[in-house]
C-alpha cells in the first residue's frame, strides 16, 4: 500500500477531482500485459474526493517482479509516498 501524505496535485479541473494527469484514461494495454508479466496479480487506488489523498494496493509475487514493472515504466516514487509492504496471509481466502 503506497499512501502519499498531503494533497494531491491539481488534476486541472476545477473541482480538483479524477485521476492525476495522465492517468485520464487508466492503464495501458501495454502496461496491463507488463504487469501481468512481472506477477502482478491485483492493482487499484483510490483518492479522497477533496484530493487530500491517495491510495494504491498491489499484490505481486515478488519484489523482484514489482521492481523490475517499475523499472521497465520508468515509475519513480512520488514525493512524499510511503511505501508499506505486506508480507504473510491471515484471511480466509485461498491463495492459487
């Protein structure tokens, strides 16, 4: 889970609500397969309606296929973002 502290940057519209710049119209086909490759099994975000923040979950299969994603896309952190990893499973679904 990656939470950025602070307000998100203006998205140009007036309201300052919807995706970050770029993001207008969601992942790639290409960054999808990309994904899927490195062993990206679930991506989402979400922001706060008044931009106060944003958050992102992924479940990877491992840290390597994470990093390696990010490397080939060219995705740095964003200023502020923390990034918490989740190791181990307590729930009650079964992992394929």
């Amino acid at each position: 889970m990656d939470p950025v502290p602070g307000a998100m940057p203006d998205t140009g519209r007036p309201d300052r609500q919807g995706p970050l710049p770029g993001q207008e119209d969601g992942i790639s086909p290409e960054m999808q397969a990309s994904a899927v490759k490195h062993g990206c099994r679930f991506h989402r975000a979400w922001y706060a309606r008044d931009a106060s923040a944003f958050y992102a979950l992924a479940n990877w299969d491992t840290r390597e296929g994470a990093s390696a994603f990010f490397n080939e896309w060219e995705s740095e952190d964003e200023p502020g973002e923390v990034a918490i990893v989740l190791d181990g499973d307590a729930g009650l679904v079964p992992t394929p």
